[in-house]
C-alpha cells in the first residue's frame, strides 16, 4: 500500500512539470505572435500620415521670357505613393502672353501621352508621333488628340512663377 501514494506523486510532479513547459510555449508563442502581429496589424489598417507639403513649386523668374516664345522648364515635384516619398522629374510648358499672363501645359500629348515639342517655323506644338499640332493656347489645331493641352494651375509671386496641379480642360471649366 506504501508504493500507491508514491506513484501517485511522481505522475503529479510529472504532469505539473509537462503542464509548466507546455504553458511556457504558449506565453512564448503568444508573445511572438503579437511582436509580429501588431505592426502588421498596423500596416494593413492604418493609412500612413503623409507630411502635408506645399503643391505649389517654383519654375522660375518670367521676366527674361520672351512673350509668345514657349519655354520648356524643369522641376522636381515629390510624389507620395503609399508609404515611399518619390522625387520626379518634371517638365512644364511656359507661355507668357503680352500682357504678362503666364500658361504652363503639361508635357504629354492627349492624345496617347507621348511627349511633343514647339516647332518655332509653325510657331504651334507638335506631337511628332501621331502628328497633332496644338496652338499657343493650347487647343487642338489637328490631328487625332481628343482635346486641349493639359494645363498646371499657376501662379505669380512677385516675378517667380509657381505651378500647382496639373488638369485637363475638361477640370478647369468647372
């Protein structure tokens, strides 16, 4: 009868120490799991908070520009695209009129987006690629391209010319 109680203890000391290791796996296994859950968790839900950056950029002084002579300028314009900030390269068409109203279309054709140039001969924009040619203003002179040149919306402080976003003609009726 002695030999009972003895087996008896030896299963529950067994058992509590295989019950202790089991429960320390779990807590380790539970505690991995949120480490790694949490920030994705984070990720998935929770949009990230872009820092709010002026969308007005500076091309540069008007004054030497020639009035009805478009000029090509350059500028950089950063670009938030989920959680990457990107630095682009742009480039925008500056028409300055004689009474100093100054116009900057963007780059690509409407037609299929290919980039044109000014032919100064013509005194018109050309898109080499399908042949459409825009006038100084920017409408449709021929050509397969579907409407006007896209237009940044501009500004002037003082004699530096500042450029916004960029919208078709459609956006800048209403």
């Amino acid at each position: 009868m002695d030999d009972v109680p003895s087996i008896q203890t030896q299963e529950t000391e067994s058992t509590t120490r295989r019950n202790f290791h089991i429960g320390a796996i779990y807590a380790l296994m539970g505690a991995i799991s949120t480490a790694l859950g949490i920030p994705a968790i984070i990720y998935l839900l929770f949009p990230p908070k872009a820092k709010k950056v002026s969308e007005w950029i500076e091309l540069g002084d008007i004054t030497r520009m020639t009035p009805n002579s478009p000029v090509e300028m350059t500028f950089r314009r950063n670009r938030v695209d989920g959680w990457k900030v990107i630095s682009e390269k742009s480039t925008a068409w500056v028409v300055k009129s004689a009474d100093n109203q100054v116009t900057a279309f963007g780059p690509q054709c409407t037609h299929l987006g290919c980039a044109y140039h000014f032919e100064e001969g013509k005194n018109q924009f050309l898109c080499p690629c399908h042949t459409s040619l825009f006038g100084l203003d920017g409408k449709v002179l021929a050509g397969p391209a579907p409407r006007p040149l896209d237009r940044y919306e501009t500004k002037l402080n003082g004699t530096k010319l500042l450029v916004g976003k960029l919208k078709s003609a459609s956006e800048q009726k209403s």
